[in-house]
C-alpha cells in the first residue's frame, strides 16, 4: 500500500524529495544534452549540483519545476551568469525557505547540496584574473591550476548547458 502522500508532507509517511529529485533531474538532461564533460566526473557532479539547486531554488517552493519555457531558461541563465552573485544568492534563498517554515525533505537535499559544493575542491585552471572585452578571448594557461570550491567549476558548467540548450531548443 502506498503512503498518504509522497511529497514529503504527509504525518509520518514517506518522506520523497519531489522537488529536488525533479531539478536534478532537469540538471542532469541540461548536462547531457550539451555533453561539456563526461558524465560521472568530478566536474560533472559540480555541474549537475550546482545547476539542480539553482532549478530549486528559481521555483516555487512546494512544486518542482516539471516544464520548461523561455522565461524559466532565461531566469536560470541570469542566475548563473558570471556577474550574478550566485553563492549569496543560495544563502538567501535557502535562509529565506527556512524562515518561511518550508522545513521538508527538499530543503534537507538543497542545503546538504550546498554544503558539499562549498567543501570540496577541484583542481582547475585558475580563470579569475581574466579580464575580457567584448569578443576577445585571451589564452587560458591550464598549467595554472589552483582549488575551487566545486561549485565554481559546476556554475559556468551549468551556464553553458543552458545556452547551448537555448541554442538548439
């Protein structure tokens, strides 16, 4: 027999992260599709995380995100932009959820999301000192590595399987 309720409300019956497993979901299809990386990869995990939480958080609280329009790609593409202050962004949305009484499994999966993207680290090509003009794109030295925290690498990740997804969807 089934629980009650499956959406992680019900008093005491099965507690199943609708709304995460729905963006993850969507995160994973953006990566594939765009196929940046391989999947199962340090970098791709980052890419899946940090696109997958920023899916949740842009929707409605209390209901997943199931279809895709314009509007919700271009929000999603604001929010990873290389300018948007993104991990701040994240804090005040998760507090915001916690102060709003949406305590859930959802939330749980999001700030467990976030905490690993903060802790670990991937050796990449260090990108912070460029500086670029409108159609000029310097030389990259990938000798020059230094630890990110993943969800550095995984947002340009994530902002990339969306345009290239804009590109040909």
């Amino acid at each position: 027999m089934l629980p009650e309720s499956t959406n992680g409300t019900s008093g005491g019956g099965l507690a199943v992260p609708m709304a995460w497993l729905c963006a993850e979901f969507t995160a994973d299809d953006l990566l594939r599709t765009g196929c940046l990386v391989a999947p199962g990869t340090l970098e791709y995990r980052a890419g899946r995380q940090t696109l997958a939480l920023t899916i949740h958080l842009c929707a409605d609280a209390d209901a997943p995100a199931t279809s895709w329009s314009a509007g919700l790609i271009d929000e999603w593409l604001s929010r990873t932009a290389h300018d948007h202050p993104w991990p701040q962004w994240v804090r005040e949305r998760l507090a915001a959820r916690s102060r709003a009484g949406r305590e859930g499994p959802d939330l749980a999966m999001a700030r467990e999301t976030w905490r690993l993207l903060e802790a670990t680290r991937i050796r990449a090509a260090d990108l912070s000192g460029l500086t670029t003009s409108p159609g000029v794109f310097p030389p990259v030295d990938e000798s020059e590595q230094v630890w990110l925290p993943a969800w550095k690498l995984g947002l340009p990740l994530g902002h990339l399987a969306l345009h290239l997804y804009g590109a040909g969807g």
